[in-house]
C-alpha cells in the first residue's frame, strides 16, 4: 500500500497519541516552545518513516523513539535545550519509554482479559466504567439491590485480576 493510502490510519494514530508524545518531548526539551518545534519537526520524521511502524505495535513507543532522536538533534544546534548532560537525558527516556510500553502491555492484558468475560460480567464493567454508570443506576436497571451489584463488582473484579496476573506472569 502507498504511503497516501496509509494517511487516515498515520493521522488516526498521531491524533490519538499527540498529547503522549508531546508531553515525551516536553520533559526531555524543558520549555513549550522547543517542544512544540520538536513535535512538529517528529511529526514529519514520523510521515516520512511512517511505512517502518509495525501495525499492531506500540505507536506510541515509536513515536517516542523517533522524538527522542529529534530532542538529540535540536539539543545539537540549540544550547539552551543542554540543561542535562545527554548521558542523563538518555536515562530518562529511557525510563519513561519502559513505562508506556509496560502501560500499552496492561491496556492490552486488560482488554484480552475483559473480552474472557462472560457477557453479563461484561456489560456489567462497561456500565460502571465506560457508560460510567452510578451503582444505583445499575441495580435500578437490573432489578437487583445495590449491595447485590457491589458484591458483582467485587466478583468481577477478583476474576480480572486474576486473570491480569497470569497474563503479566506468562509474559
């Protein structure tokens, strides 16, 4: 597929992810003004190498690698952005890009452990956290007490969990 037939999903991803790779740059830049110069300098990189990204991978870990790179170059030619030695400021990007791929592992464990569910445990997790639904709410629409629809929850709960440990443990 050519790279303009790629465009929706590159502008889907960067979109969704551009307040993440932003704040990336911003710890590493320092200052909002060199951060914006960067994230809009990454964005082209991203473009251009957009057809390197493996689908189905962390799009944010990646975005973050290219801006890390990015930093490095506009550290080069901007003194101002060396208030780190670049052997600190590699440590903590570094650090940080450890932690998202660790957060993109648990959303994944997590939506592979929501879709194990049986449906009424389920549409139970998606009224309280996705419609946001109050306990009430939901007891009032189930016909069920509220202390009922905790006593679910709690269940519901325990069995995520569970199932979160085993996927972390046999990763």
């Amino acid at each position: 597929m050519s790279k303009h037939g790629k465009e929706p999903e590159f502008v889907r991803l960067l979109s969704g992810y551009s307040s993440q790779i932003y704040g990336f740059i911003l710890m590493l830049c320092g200052n909002r003004s060199d951060a914006q110069d960067v994230l809009q300098d990454t964005s082209v990189v991203m473009w251009e190498k957009f057809d390197t990204y493996a689908p189905g991978t962390s799009f944010q870990s990646w975005a973050c690698r290219i801006a890390y790179y990015e930093v490095m170059n506009k550290r080069r030619s901007k003194s101002r952005l060396q208030f780190l030695p670049n052997s600190t400021l590699t440590l903590i990007a570094t650090d940080a890009l450890a932690i998202m791929e660790q957060e993109d592992f648990d959303q994944g464990a997590l939506a592979d452990c929501l879709e194990r569910l049986a449906e009424g445990d389920r549409r139970l997790i998606e009224q309280k956290y996705f419609i946001q639904m109050s306990t009430q709410e939901i007891a009032d629409r189930s016909s069920k007490s509220v202390h009922a629809i905790y006593r679910a929850l709690t269940r519901v709960h325990g069995i995520l969990l569970r199932c979160m440990q085993r996927t972390v443990e046999s990763a």
